[in-house]
C-alpha cells in the first residue's frame, strides 16, 4: 500500500505516467534519499542545538555566579 501511494506521488510530481516498474524503482530511490537528508537535517540541527545549548548554560553560570 505504501508503495502504491508513493508511486502516485511520485507521478504526480514528475507529470507523466512512465513505464510501470521504472516509477517503483525511481520513487523507492527518491524516498530513500530523502529520508537520509532528512536524518541528516536533523542531526546537524540538533548537534547545533545542544552546543548553542552548552553555550547559553556556561553564559547563564557565569552570569549567576
């Protein structure tokens, strides 16, 4: 079912119908590089989070103490 959904998408989204197989194969390999930039987008946004983080921490000890 998920395939099925995501090759519509993926249809819709080039704006032809091509050869059944090769829209599979074309969709399962633009949703899996996708979700790879999207783990990547969130560790990278995270890793700058917690160290912004870390900063304000040390600013707000230096300031209370």
């Amino acid at each position: 079912m998920d395939d099925v959904l995501n090759r519509d998408y993926w249809i819709t989204w080039f704006g032809y119908k091509g050869n059944e197989i090769e829209m599979i194969q074309l969709s399962r390999t633009i949703t899996a590089a996708d979700r790879i930039l999207l783990y990547l987008f969130i560790y990278t946004s995270m890793k700058v989070f917690y160290r912004n983080y870390l900063k304000a921490r040390r600013l707000l000890h230096k300031s209370i103490y």
